[in-house]
C-alpha cells in the first residue's frame, strides 16, 4: 500500500484517473508478537503518541491496540472545543503547547484536521462569575495566554444571538473571551493522525482488547489481548473511561472517577454562530459545526458510573437553558444525542506519566476536556516513554501527586464541573 | 438516568437523591498515605454497593446494589430490571 503527500499535484494527477485510485489512509494490522511500545487505546491521545514516538523519537517497531474500531471511541463523542484559558501556569503550559500544535496540525499530518480558531466565549452570570472570569483573563495574560474580558456591549457585538437581558433565571453580566481557541473536525483529526502513522510504519490492530498484564518483577513484559498475548518492553495506557479497570488489571489503583458524560446535535441550519459560547454556570458549551449543526456539550452525570446513557434530568436543563439563552433556537430539532464515559482525576487535571510497574505508563484523567490536549498529551507521553522521565511540561502531572500531596487543583478545568 | 428504590419511599428519580460513594470492605482501601488512601478510588466497572442519601424524601442515608455498567438495581447486583 503506498502513500500519496497531498498537494494540488498530487489532486490533478488523480484527477485525471478519476480520483479512483487514491489509496487506503491506513492499514488493519495483524499483531505481531512483540513491539518496542504498545499504546493500549486508538483514540486521538493513543495515535498522537505513536505519531510522535516514531516522527520525533525515531522508534519503528510501535502498534496502537484498539479494542472497537479507530475512532470509535471518545476521540468522536466530543464536542471539539480548543482552547487554553486555564487557571494554573502548568496547565496553561500544557494547553497552549496543545494549542500550538493544533495550529500546525494540518501542515505537520498533510492533512487536514479543519481547525478553526474561532474563539471560546466564557460567560459570567454572577458577581463571583464575574471575579473568577477576570482573574483567569489576568492569569492567562501573566502566564502568556491571550485572553481578553468582554463587558456586555462587546459581548453583543461579538454573539449577536445570546440573549443578554436580564430576564433569565441568571442574566449575563459580562464574559471572556480567548480568540485563539476554537474548534477541530475530530474524524479528522483521527485519520489524520492513522494516515501518519501508516506513513511512519507504526501497526494499528482495531477488535483487540485487553484483558491482562504480564508483569515480573514489577516491570511490565506484555498485555494479554483477545487476539492473544503481546510482548511489549513499555506499554502506554490511554483509555479514558476505562483507565480504572485496566490499572486494576495491572494492580494499582487510580485516583479517578469514571462519568457519564453526553452531548447532542441538531438539525442542520444556516451560519449563525461563529464562535464557540460557554458557562459553567448553565452547564453548557455550544457552537456550530461546518455541516450547520448546532453542538451541545452537556454536564456530567451526578455519580459515577460506566452506564449507557446520561440523565434525563441533565439533557432537559440543558434544553432549558439553550431556550432561555439563546431564544433563536427554540423550534430547532435536536437530530441525535450521544453519550460517552470520562475519568475525572481526583483534582481536575491530568495524569501523564509513570505508574508503579516499570515500563507501564498512564495518560488519564482529563474528565471532560481532553480532546483539546490531543497534540500535546501525545508529545509529552512520547516524550515520556521514550526518555522513562517526564517532560517538564508533563512532570507536575504524575500520578505521584496524590501520594506526596502536591496536588493541581485546577478550577478552570472545565466548561462543567466534574 | 437512575429510578433509585429507596427502601422507605419506593422508586425515586435521581433528583431526589445525593451520591455518597461507593461501599468498601475496610482492607480494600490502600492505606499508603493519607492523601492516596482517600483519593484512590475502586471506580468498580460492575456490581457495586452504594451510600444513597434522599435529600428530597425520607432524608435517610440508604444502601443499594447497582450495576454501574447497567444503572440497574437490585439484591442480585441488577440483574432485576428497575421498571
């Protein structure tokens, strides 16, 4: 199977066939019986860090094991949102790495992820809203974050279809906004990632799931799948909503809660929504995809759980709120709601790192936004894995934290609380 | 979305009620510090047992099985349906 660098060259020489002979973007593979890193999860933090094990580490003999299809997991029940607005200087580090990355994305992968910095508007419906809206606009500006506040005639201006009267249950009363931030196709950003790593030789086996460890001496020796066992010398877990079960698998426990967590669509329409709108107040993150369908992220679920569906209760607030505030949209017709499990950490940041057994490493914990981190969580893990040390962008992240207490309480986590 | 059968009130929506955690025999727990030993979770994927508060009914703390694959609950770890 060949590979064909995308260009206007490459377009008009398939052209002229009828663009019929276009390859495959990547390959089934068949387990072999060893690799020198196995990354258990083919989401986008999985194929992130294959891809930069094998571009920037130069290591070959590396597959991603995937225990449903290639994107079939978080990496698509997103809602895409980017950004990097956090409170603390280590997590804003981190994202605005990712942020980074993002932007070059399209040209690194040739392919193109459809990233589109159309800015995040947090909303302030409180007085206490309003203080912690300005400190993370200072926060972020101290610690290099564009980041900007909006009083409520600018905020007008910049969403002309958000109701800002006072006569909803908490009227807006300013917000901020970080311009750079925005949204990604996530599909893409799934093949995108798949293509590169057929390009660099790296195996990505779906229908092969995990159900063991084989570990002596306290250093990992291989996973047992249901393809049969695999030796590998370092193995990276990167499977949220099931990070738990496989660290018990492996005989340690994890810091995490798992969360049902759900979002839903509508019915296509015409531009009206140029940017993304988000409050942590209302539980909500809407925007409006390419297709014209308008995204709605939702709040977690109240208790923990790895159920099939979200509360009830949830998706009706939610409706709710979107009538209230954005009035627009009331006779819209919601075309599709999905659900999808997360693992909230303990503080509300990630954990990137080492684990107790050798050679095992763990990417977790990123409860409800870890897509934005896609890029960043695959550089530093590979980085990690490659060196058995962290990066100084992933060191204040390690599991250790919550045994010597230097935990990351970071309250800008999310869009929701969790 | 959980019909939560509190054994004073009936069947309840989950609005009613506050989560409390899953229920652990005492030597599960790992007790290698004091900040992992609470943080830690089992975050068990299958039958567990749950404290249940019913803040919005009888204001009594409750112990349930429930199936955290399924949401469902019962004595046999969920295998009766909630309805």
């Amino acid at each position: 199977m060949s590979y064909v660098h995308y260009s206007a060259l490459s377009l008009i020489r398939h052209g002229l066939s009828g663009q019929r002979y276009w390859p495959r973007l990547w390959r089934d593979a068949q387990p072999k019986a060893s690799y020198d890193v196995l990354i258990v999860g083919g989401g986008g933090h999985g194929l992130a860090t294959a891809y930069y094990l094998a571009a920037e580490h130069g290591l070959r003999n590396i597959a991603v094991i995937e225990k449903g299809w290639l994107g079939g997991g978080n990496v698509a029940r997103n809602t895409a949102i980017v950004r990097s607005n956090y409170l603390l200087p280590e997590s804003s580090s981190l994202y605005d790495r990712a942020l980074r990355l993002w932007e070059s994305m399209a040209h690194d992968l040739n392919y193109n992820v459809m990233f589109s910095q159309r800015g995040v508007v947090t909303l302030a419906h409180t007085e206490h809203d309003l203080l912690k809206v300005r400190q993370r606009v200072e926060a972020n500006r101290a610690n290099g974050v564009e980041s900007e506040f909006l009083d409520l005639p600018a905020l007008k201006r910049f969403v002309p279809i958000l109701n800002t009267d006072r006569n909803v249950r908490f009227p807006i009363l300013g917000a901020s906004l970080q311009r750079t931030a925005g949204i990604a196709r996530h599909d893409a950003v799934t093949w995108g990632y798949a293509r590169a790593l057929q390009r660099l030789g790296v195996d990505i086996i779906q229908n092969c799931e995990v159900n063991g460890f084989d570990v002596e001496r306290g250093r990992i020796k291989g996973v047992r799948t249901t393809r049969g066992a695999i030796l590998a010398q370092k193995v990276c877990l990167s499977v949220s909503g099931h990070s738990s079960i496989l660290a018990a698998m492996a005989g340690f426990r994890l810091p995490i809660t798992t969360r049902v967590l759900q979002a839903f669509v509508s019915e296509p329409v015409k531009p009206l929504l140029d940017t993304v709108v988000m409050s942590s107040t209302l539980h909500i993150y809407v925007s409006q995809s390419d297709k014209g369908e308008m995204v709605f992220g939702l709040a977690p679920d109240r208790y923990p759980g790895y159920g099939p569906t979200g509360s009830f209760h949830i998706l009706e607030q939610s409706m709710r709120n979107v009538c209230a505030y954005f009035p627009m949209l009331r006779r819209l017709r919601m075309m599709r709601q999905w659900s999808g499990i997360i693992d909230a950490s303990a503080d509300g940041s990630p954990i990137l790192g080492k684990t107790p057994v050798d050679g095992l490493y763990i990417n977790t914990g990123w409860g409800s936004g870890g897509f934005k981190a896609t890029p960043a969580a695959g550089w530093v893990m590979a980085h990690t894995i490659a060196r058995d040390e962290p990066h100084a962008l992933n060191a204040p992240f390690s599991l250790d934290r919550f045994r010597t207490g230097h935990l990351m309480d970071e309250l800008g986590a999310g869009a929701v609380a969790h | 979305m959980l019909l939560i059968p509190c054994v004073h009130c009936g069947e309840r929506d989950e609005v009613e009620f506050r989560y409390g955690g899953e229920v652990e025999p005492a030597g599960n727990v790992p007790s290698e510090g004091a900040t992992s030993g609470s943080l830690l979770k089992a975050n068990t994927a299958g039958v567990v047992e749950e404290r249940w508060f019913h803040l919005h009914g009888c204001q009594e703390w409750i112990t349930l099985r429930r199936n955290t694959l399924t949401d469902l609950f019962g004595p046999s770890g969920g295998r009766d349906p909630q309805s």
